[in-house]
C-alpha cells in the first residue's frame, strides 16, 4: 500500500500546512527548530542527481529548520565548511570499494549529530554503515533514490543491511509511485513509502541571458539536440550518438563522466564528429536548455529513477523525447503531452521520434508549452519541500493517510502529529504553492 498523506487536526479536520506560522494545537512541541541531519554520497559543488537533489532540499528546509549535511569527501582529507548557509561535514575516504567510498569519520559525524532527525538519501552503502555504526538513536526518513542496478553482486550481499535500514526506517521518501511498483526492494515496504516527486525552482530558468542563447545557437546551428548528465552507463548516450547518422541537427552533451572516451569513439565510428559536441562542465546550462529544440534523455536501467534534467529542460518550455523505463522518467514528461517516449535502446526509434519533432516546429511549440505547465502544476521545489517537512511530520508523530487499491482513504492521526517546525519565514512561505 502506497501512502500519501495530508497532516490534520483531528478535532478540526482541517488540513495544516507546515509552512504554517501558528497552529491551533501544538501537544508536541520543541520550543526551537527541528534539527535535520541529512546524509548522503557527495555534496556540491560534486554534480549528480542526489547531489543537485540533496542541495536543494537542504537550501530550501534551512529557513524552517536547523539542518546539516554530512557527506564523502573524494579526497582523503575530512573537512567541514559552510556552503550557503548550510553546515556541510565532508568525511576522507580511505578507499572505494565497488564504487562505494569508505570514509570511516562518517561514523562519528553522525555519531555527534544532535539531530531531531536523519534523513538518509539512498543508495549509499557507506551512509547505511555508518548510520547503523553510530547507533545515532534519532528517528530516520529514507528518500530511495534508485535500486542498486549495476553492481548485482553488492546488492545481494548488501541486501540484509538495506532492509535492516528500512524496517528502521520511519518512512520512505520515493520521487514516483511507479518505482514503488517496480521496485524489487520497495515492493516489500509499500505501506511505509510516501510518493514525493522532485521539483525544481522555475525562477533561475525565466531569466535567460538572451546573448548566450544567440551565441549558442549561431555556433551550433538551428537544429539543436541537447543532453545533460554524466556520462555513465545508464545514459544510453550511445544509442543517442548512433541515432545522429540519421538526424539532420547538431548534438550537444553537457556533463563529465567515465565513459566519455568511449562515446568519443562511438561518434568517430558513426562518423558524425563534426555534429555532435562534447561540452563537458558547464556552470550555466540555462542558456542551453533555452538554445535547444529538443531535449534527449535516452537511458536504459532503472538507475534512471525520476530524471530531474527533464524538469529543467519542460522548465525552459521545450519537448522531451526520452524512453520507456519502468520507473518515473516516462511518467515526468509524458507520451503526447509534453514530449514523446521511445523504446530503450532503440537509436532507430529515438531517431525517428526527435525527426518528427525537428520537422514540426507548431508541435514542438505546443508539447513545451503543455511541458512548463506540468512543471507549475507538479514539480515545483515548494511542492516538495511542504511534502518532505510534512514527511518529517508523520515520522516524528505518525502516518495521517493512506491510499489503497479503492482510492485514497482519509484517517485522523494523533493528536501530536499537530506539531509545530517552525514559524512561516517570507523565503519558504513564497516558495509554497499557492492555496
């Protein structure tokens, strides 16, 4: 059974936003801010998914609650700083092993936490232990980022220690409800997972620098194709290399990664080198998604779980095409409405696809225009900011709904899940959707 959930005064029955500055009940009550402990892989400035994901979470729950973020450093060295506002404890790794840093002061960061509450971002290996071995007492809230896909072998013989964490866990933050569904892991633990889709804040992609957009699209042509990301195996980036011999535009990858000399070889043997551009890093890719006509997310596992790229890209109102995994990727920008979705590992298909789109700017037009409003509607950062504090909510003092095969069902909660954060500040309250 997967939860959704709405915290409610059960003797008003009337919703209570956590973003609220008073409510009429406060039984629980801390008398100062929650304290947030959030552990994940890397921090900013490293790029990635739960990197950028993790950033904004903490960036956008600061002014409501006392957080820090503690973290692998790829160094050696262990470090602490401050990035934004925001506390951040880098601990050394000593080694990697399959992939997975070992960074033995993560331990005792934890350890040392006088956190409310911890906030684990999974898959993470190294996190896990370290939280298990700090014997941290503080309740913990799991956001399931994606299952382990590549590394099979780990994940078997991690297996154990992963459902040990999530029985212990008090609820698990999952960014779609298909994941849930396909999910080899998650399927055991339905009735804790609450569906809270990533979001994105819209405001850094309505200004765009106008110059660079002219820039890009005179160096590049007027048939533009954009991809972000690293450059790892799950992208699908070859098959979107080997579609170019078939497409009449110019291919421009943002994104550093481990596989770029071999996708460097797949376009010298496609022949295609003088239209696809490898860009590596690039501080400001708003200018790009804005220069573009067509974004491409071609990936092929499930490691791809939700896509946030596709966000920012339906944030600059332009098409999607990206592929039919059993995860959220196709469910974030949808068949028809705002993009196409292909079959995966079909550069046939994601060729044929992104034509169609090329050859018909009206449609293109109105696919990104359906896409920033799905953006408004559904994926803002506040949206998921007032659903994970309310996530905190229900793990601090119980679940208050839950949806079943026949809908969603309605159930009053304790009186202590009336329990106060914080008061509204003006930053959070205007990141709030309205109503």
């Amino acid at each position: 059974m997967i939860q959704t959930f709405e915290v409610v005064d059960r003797h008003s029955q009337r919703s209570i936003h956590p973003f609220a500055g008073q409510w009429e009940k406060q039984h629980y009550q801390l008398g100062r801010p929650l304290r947030v402990l959030q552990v994940g892989k890397f921090y900013a400035p490293v790029y990635g998914g739960m990197e950028t994901h993790l950033k904004a979470l903490c960036d956008g729950i600061s002014p409501a609650v006392q957080v820090e973020a503690a973290v692998s450093n790829r160094s050696r060295k262990s470090i602490c700083e401050t990035i934004d506002g925001i506390r951040v404890r880098r601990s050394g790794t000593v080694v990697k092993l399959a992939g997975a840093c070992v960074s033995p002061g993560l331990v005792r960061a934890i350890r040392e936490s006088r956190a409310d509450l911890i906030h684990l971002h999974l898959p993470n290996p190294t996190g896990i232990l370290a939280w298990i071995a700090s014997r941290n007492p503080a309740p913990v809230v799991v956001t399931y980022h994606s299952d382990i896909v590549r590394q099979k072998y780990l994940g078997m013989a991690f297996s154990p220690i992963l459902d040990y964490a999530l029985r212990r866990s008090a609820a698990i933050l999952v960014s779609s409800a298909e994941y849930v569904r396909t999910s080899p892991v998650l399927s055991r633990f339905q009735d804790r997972c609450l569906v809270i889709p990533f979001g994105i804040d819209l405001e850094p992609f309505d200004d765009p620098d106008h110059a660079a957009i002219s820039r890009i699209r005179k160096m590049y042509g007027e048939r533009i194709i954009l991809a972000v990301g690293r450059l790892v195996y799950y992208k699908g980036l070859e098959y979107m290399i080997r579609a170019m011999k078939d497409i009449d535009a110019h291919l421009v990858l943002v994104g550093v990664g481990p596989l770029q000399p071999e996708l460097e070889r797949e376009v010298a043997e496609a022949g295609v080198g003088n239209r696809v551009t490898f860009l590596g890093r690039v501080d400001d890719v708003v200018a790009y998604y804005h220069a573009c006509d067509v974004f491409v997310l071609p990936s092929v596992e499930r490691s791809e779980s939700f896509g946030l790229v596709q966000l920012e890209a339906m944030a600059c109102s332009k098409p999607v095409v990206n592929t039919d995994l059993p995860t959220g990727v196709p469910w974030v920008s949808v068949h028809g409405e705002t993009g196409l979705t292909v079959k995966p590992r079909s550069a046939e298909m994601l060729a044929g696809a992104i034509n169609s789109l090329l050859s018909n700017p009206a449609h293109r037009l109105l696919l990104g225009r359906a896409a920033r409003r799905r953006v408004e509607d559904e994926f803002t950062t506040g949206m998921m900011l007032r659903r994970t504090l309310e996530a905190y909510v229900l793990a601090l003092c119980g679940r208050a709904r839950s949806e079943s095969a026949d809908g969603i069902q309605a159930e009053t909660v304790d009186d202590s899940a009336v329990f106060a954060l914080t008061h509204a500040t003006p930053k959070l309250t205007h990141a709030a959707p309205k109503g």
